[in-house]
C-alpha cells in the first residue's frame, strides 16, 4: 500500500463530522480550513502541493500541481496532520455546510475517483488531488459546475462532503441518467460524462430548472447530492434583506409595530 491505512468514524447525522484515527507517524491531509479539533501530540503542517508525496518533477511539478488546484477554486497549499507519538491519537475535520461525508476507499475503484471540485475534505497521506479536464467543448461552456472537476488517485481513504442528502446510483453498461449539473457529486472514473441541453425553449424559460443538465452513462457509480451548495446559496441570497441599510422590512415586526403605534417613526 502506498497510503497511509488509516482508521475513522463519521459522527452526526445532518451536520456530520470524520474522526480519524493515527497509528504513530501516520499522516492525514486536508483542505485549509477543515480541521475541527485535534488531540495533543499531532503535528500539524502547511505545505505545498496536494499532498500526496511525489516528489516527481520537483519544485516545477509542485508548482504546475498548486496551478492546477487553484483551477478549481482551492487554495495552493494545504494542511497535514501527523502523529508523532508513541499510542494512536485523533483528529476530526467538519463539513463546511449540512449534509453527508462519504468515506471512499480508493482501492475499490481502481484508484480513482472524479468529483465536483469542491467536494474534498481530507485523505490519507498519499491520495493525490488533482484536476480533471473534460475533454468535450460543450461540457466545458455550459456545464457551469462541471467543467473542471476534481480527481482523487491513489490506493487509500478519502472523505468527500456534499449537502442534503446523497444517493449512490450503480450504473448498468449503457444506462443513462440525467441530472442537474450542481447535483452530481462524484462519479468513478469510467462513466461517460457529457452534458445536453434542454429541449423546448418553454421547459428552459420558465421550467424552473437550468438550461443544460449532465448525462451519465454506465457502467459505474456515481453519487447525486440533493441539496447543492450553490442552490442552497442562491435561496439565502434571494432571502436576504434587500431594504436600504441591510434592514429586513419584516424585523422585528412586532416591536416595530407596537413602537409605531406609541409615536414613533
């Protein structure tokens, strides 16, 4: 094995959160930002890269992997966790919305995964994170969300969160499924990825849903989220006080009533 073995356990239900576990000079890697708590005697370290431990193409190959990250949004450095005592000590990385955290041994699906690009939370030491283009001119002007994905190699664990809740869909040679671009979550690396546009111009102008939706075709898994994050920001944005000032005009509705009532303005 050229990962790490690491144990864990995911905690919660709707606000989940992976506990995991280091045997002495393990090492765990995840996003900036993921950490939630951790016990005395693990090493924490920022470092450059995607963290898998190639040192392939030296300083050169560092630097196109950290380009290549920030492609999807992530930041070019990211966080190790080792434990550098005698015992096992743990360490737990949260969810950054409600929703679930998927466990996946890459070593079942031949050691790859493609998923949504902000989909990573952490891995064992080893799990390279990358980028995968997709190759189709239409996948990459009106997919949105799908054009760059991530890529998750290697032989070890890795932790993917998405929000609401996930379903894992095996796909049988020459089945199809379509879904919202936002709602795809991962998928292994030998499904056909392409994205179709909605027929009827009446369907796209006041369907309610997007212009174009990605199709899925098997063999493989794939795994669909039902609450996208960015569905989920576009609701709290579209609920978001609007009045000059930041006031909500419903705020303290009753306070506000009684005040006028009394005199004021």
């Amino acid at each position: 094995m050229n990962n790490h073995e690491i144990d864990y356990k995911i905690h919660g239900d709707d606000m989940q959160f992976v506990e995991v576990e280091l045997d002495p000079k393990e090492t765990v890697v995840a996003e900036a930002g993921a950490l939630m708590m951790m016990e005395d005697g693990i090493a924490m370290e920022t470092i450059f890269g995607d963290g898998s431990g190639s040192s392939g193409g030296g300083i050169m190959g560092k630097l196109m992997g950290a380009g290549k990250r920030m492609l999807t949004g992530e930041s070019l450095f990211m966080t190790t966790f080792t434990n550098t005592v005698a015992g096992k000590k743990h360490v737990s990385f949260a969810s950054p919305y409600p929703g679930k955290i998927i466990p996946m041994d890459l070593s079942e699906y031949n050691g790859k995964i493609i998923c949504q690009k902000d989909a990573f939370l952490a891995a064992a030491k080893g799990v390279s994170v990358g980028i995968e283009f997709q190759r189709k001119l239409g996948t990459g002007f009106f997919g949105g969300e799908g054009f760059i994905m991530q890529k998750l190699e290697g032989d070890g664990m890795a932790f993917i969160h998405a929000g609401g809740t996930i379903i894992e869909k095996r796909l049988r040679p020459g089945e199809i499924l379509r879904v919202d671009t936002g709602c795809l979550v991962a998928m292994t690396h030998n499904v056909n990825y392409n994205i179709e546009m909605v027929k009827g111009v009446k369907t796209a102008l006041f369907g309610g849903e997007g212009l174009f939706f990605a199709t899925l075709k098997g063999p493989g898994t794939v795994w669909i989220q039902s609450l996208p994050f960015s569905r989920l920001a576009s609701r709290v944005f579209a609920a978001a006080p609007q009045t000059p000032g930041g006031g909500s005009r419903d705020e303290g509705s009753i306070a506000g009533g009684l005040f006028n009532m009394l005199g004021g303005k």
